[in-house]
C-alpha cells in the first residue's frame, strides 16, 4: 500500500493526474507484517531503553518534548500527569533513548479504545478512499 501512495504522490508531483484507486482496509489488514515501520522499539531484541540519549540525537529528543509535552509547547498531547511529570525530570536530568516509550504506549493505547471502534463503525465505503 504504502507504494502505491508513493508512486501516486510521484505522479501528482509531476503534474500528471493520480488515479483513485479503491483501498480495501479488510485486505490491507489481513496483509503480512513484515515492514519496517511496523512494530514497537521493545520487538528489536537490541534495543535497551535505559542508553542515554547520544549527544548528537538530544537536540531532536529536546525538541520533540518540547513541541509535544512540554505544557506550553504548540501541539500538546494529551497525558496523564504521572507520564507527563516522569518524561520532565528525565529530561531534565539523564534522559535515556526510552524516554517517550510510556507515553507512546499510552497514546497507542488511547487510539486504539476510541479512534478504532469509531472507523470501524463508519460505512465501508467511506473507509476506502482514508489513507
């Protein structure tokens, strides 16, 4: 699926006209999972969420806090205050490469109870042309 989007986006880009093409989600679900953007950082056998940050890679762990943690960043999401604290004073002190691995959980966890029952509830048709 995700190459049909990106020679589609080529086409556009290139002026020429993109042709719909109906997505059946049924079929897309039911695809084997074997991409590379599917999956939790906890499924690599290599991954230790205590590492600190490199301090070549701080300035986007920085960033991102700030932009969607921090209370007065500009795209706040939506967490519980026990996450919200922890995420502040280990960033603030040693902040380690597992730093967000709670709130993602959390917002993961979120979408799943309330975005999903409500996609699966609309028409069929209207969920084909979603990507």
């Amino acid at each position: 699926m995700s190459k049909d989007y990106q020679l589609n986006k080529k086409k556009s880009a290139k002026g020429q006209r993109k042709a719909r093409k109906r997505i059946s989600f049924e079929s897309f679900r039911r695809q084997p999972k074997d991409y590379d953007y599917l999956g939790s950082p906890e499924d690599d056998e290599n991954y230790n969420p205590n590492l600190p940050i490199p301090k070549e890679h701080r300035r986007f762990f920085l960033s991102f806090y700030e932009m969607f943690i921090d209370p007065s960043g500009l795209a706040v999401v939506s967490l519980p205050d026990r996450i919200t604290k922890t995420i502040k004073k280990e960033i603030q002190s040693q902040p380690t490469v597992g730093v967000f691995d709670h709130a993602a959980k959390y917002i993961v966890e979120i979408m799943y109870h309330t975005l999903y029952p409500t996609l699966m509830n609309q028409k069929s048709s209207d969920l084909e042309y979603l990507v």
